[in-house]
C-alpha cells in the first residue's frame, strides 16, 4: 500500500481554477472508480493552501490517478497556478483510525 500527501499553495486569483479542475477529478473518479484508490483534497483556512492525500495499491503500483484524463489536466498546467510548488512526501502509517475505511 502506497500512501502520498502532496501540498501546494496557489495564486489567490486561481484558487476557484483549482478547485474546479479537481471537481472533474473527482467526477472521473466516481464514473470509473479505480481499484484500489482512496483520494481525499482538502483546501485550508487560507483559501489558496491544498493538501491531498492518496492511498492506493495496485499490481504494478502505479497510482491510479495519473492515468486519469481530469488528473493529467490538473496537473500540466499546476505551476502556472501555483505560489509554492507541489510538494509530494510519502507517508509511512504509524497507526489510524478508520482513516482509510470505507
């Protein structure tokens, strides 16, 4: 199992941009649903400040979401939105509580 938190902070005039190409994220990911995939986005206080977090297993551990047409689109253009990069960290679970549950 791979888990990844990816965070970024993006130009106050492109935050709606943003949240918008991750809405067609997610519609994607409800009309497919990829096996083995649980992806949460989440916007801070801030209003410009994304976290995401993706847990994912697959065979040939690939994340699902990158073969995703809405995801390739989000991310191309992604440092043209952003004030601070993407920042990817691999997570390493310690313990959770229901946290990747369904």
């Amino acid at each position: 199992m791979n888990r990844v938190m990816v965070r970024y902070r993006v130009k106050a005039d492109r935050a709606a941009e943003n949240e918008a190409f991750i809405a067609r994220v997610f519609e994607q990911l409800a009309s497919e649903r990829p096996e083995g995939l649980r992806y949460a986005s989440f916007k801070l206080d801030d209003g410009v400040s994304f976290i995401h977090i993706a847990s994912y297993e697959a065979a040939d551990g690939a994340n699902p979401l990158r073969g995703l047409s809405t995801f390739k689109a989000f991310t191309a253009a992604i440092a043209n939105r952003c004030v601070e990069a993407p920042v990817v960290v691999e997570l390493n679970e310690v313990r959770s509580y229901r946290f990747f549950d369904d």
